[in-house]
C-alpha cells in the first residue's frame, strides 16, 4: 500500500475568535433552512465510528481504488475486515449531533460520510457525496445490490471463518468506512456478482477516485440556493469537501466550520469553532428557541 500524504500535517488547531454563542448569534438572522450543510466524520464519531484523520488518531492508509481492483488479496482482505465492520455498523444509530441538525432542518445535508444516519435521524435532503456502505455495486454491469444481502451470502461463502481469527469481533477497531483492523484474512472468499460474475465493491468512493458527476452538481446545486455554509466535522483534507467552502467563500457567503482540529480552510474568511459538534448544534438550537 502507497503512503498517503497527510495534508493536514504541519497546521496546528486555530485559536477561535468568538464564542459558540457569539457566532450563533451571528447565525441567527439567516432563518435554518437558508443554511447549507457539510457533514464529516467528526459528526459521527458520537456514535462510536472513530475519525481517522481527528486528533490522536493514528496514521492509516486508506485502500486506493487501485488496490482493490488489482490485488485479488487485498480485494480478499477488504472484504472480510468489512464483513466483520459490519455487524457493527449494523448496531450504529444516530447520535445528539444528528437528532439536533434533523431537528433544526437546514436547506439540505452534503455529507461526506457513509454511514446513513443522517437519513436515519429523520434530515432531508441528504447528498451522499461518498456513498453508502449499505449498498454493494458490480463494477462490471453496474448491479446496485442491498448491503445486507451480500452480508448472508458471505456468511454462508466463510463458515467458521470468526474461529480462525483468534479474537473476539468486537475486540477489533472499527475505522470510519466499516472496516476493522485485522490481518489473517488470507482464506476469505468474496463474493462475485450474482448476475455477471464481476466485482463487487461497496458504493462508496474510494482514494484515488471521483465522486461521481452528478452528485457534485447536485451538491453545488443546493449550495448555489443557501444564503451560508455550515461546515460540521471535517477538516476538510479531501479535495471532495473543501471545494464547497472555496465555493462559498467566492459567492461571499458566511462560512462558519465546527471541528476541534485544524482544517485546510483555516486561512479562508471562515467563523472557526473548536467545539465538540454536538455541542455547538445545542447552542445554535437553543439560540434558534429564543429567536422563535
Ligand atoms: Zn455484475
């Protein structure tokens, strides 16, 4: 596996200028649903998926695109740390964080996540711009097949094949795209898709690839309708997400972004919080109460 180039490394957390209740403050005139909103990992780990790329996490190399397409043992060992993944993600449910922004309705959710629980806390709309873990797509003829689905055929293809690992499921690390760290992966089967016999991959994006055309208009689409962007849990090292904030900074629009490390748009005319997400949501939901 290549090395992966941290973006981040060399910037260090800013020093906020305002309070939480002051950039709230600010916020309020611009009614909930003028608001853009761009979602991260640092939403969700709440909820018990860790955020690889937050503070005190350890380095870690994503799987590039490539990686999988060449390397049938790799493909191998995707396949079955997702396997073990999830069954736990299976068993993750929204979080405060979630409730609070479903609650206040903003005009629509961009989320670089994929795990669904935005949709699952009730918000809409919600662009999916990395995918959805609970679907598997064929690379060959582009079947579209339930996550839940290739999880039975792929417990039927390993029987016993927990046993083999030497530790318990739950003891292992679950990283933020459903995986978990886990080497002795050598003997599990993939499944093939059922139609055509090609790949299977799940429906997210990988490094090394695009996010599909449409999504990104759609995306720009509700960004080019909102008066202010809200950026929440993302430090926003992927191309993928920091085009929106430079977007909106051209259109002069308030930028507000909410995560406790630092973000490859600090230099931007951005408001900067370093709270906890689920803190900051209660703040701006309470300041929304008194407007009310
Ligand atoms: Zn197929």
């Amino acid at each position: 596996m290549g090395v992966v180039r941290d973006p981040l490394r060399g910037r260090v957390r800013p020093e906020p200028e305002h309070t939480d209740e002051q950039i709230v403050a600010a916020m309020t005139p611009i009614r909930p649903a003028r608001w853009a909103v761009l979602t991260g990992a640092g939403i969700s780990t709440d909820s018990g998926i860790p955020d690889y790329r937050g503070p005190g996490s350890p380095a870690r190399a994503p799987m590039t695109v490539q990686t999988f397409l060449s390397h049938p043992a790799q493909r191998a060992r995707y396949w079955a740390r997702g396997w073990i993944g999830w069954k736990r993600m299976t068993a993750v449910h929204p979080n405060a964080g979630h409730r609070a922004l479903a609650r206040i309705a903003p005009l629509g959710i961009i989320t670089q996540n994929v795990d669904g629980l935005h949709q699952a806390a009730g918000s809409e709309p919600v662009i999916d711009l990395h995918g959805r873990l609970d679907r598997v797509i064929c690379l060959d003829c582009g079947t579209v097949i339930d996550r839940d689905r290739v999880q039975e055929e792929l417990d039927a293809l390993n029987p016993g094949f927990l046993d083999t690992l030497g530790a318990a499921p739950e003891t292992l690390e679950t990283a933020p795209d459903g995986d978990v760290e886990l080497e002795e992966t050598a003997h599990f089967r993939v499944l093939d898709c059922p139609r055509c016999g090609g790949v299977l991959k799940p429906d997210v994006v990988y490094f090394g690839e695009s996010v599909p055309r449409p999504r990104v208009d759609a995306a720009f689409a509700l960004l080019g309708s909102a008066s202010g962007l809200v950026v929440l849990g993302s430090s926003l090292a992927v191309h993928s997400g920091l085009r929106f904030v430079r977007a909106a900074v051209r259109e002069e629009l308030p930028v507000v972004i909410v995560t406790d490390g630092p973000t490859r748009a600090d230099e931007l005319p951005v408001q900067r919080s370093v709270s906890r997400v689920a803190d900051f949501l209660r703040t701006w939901e309470d300041a929304l109460g008194r407007a009310i």
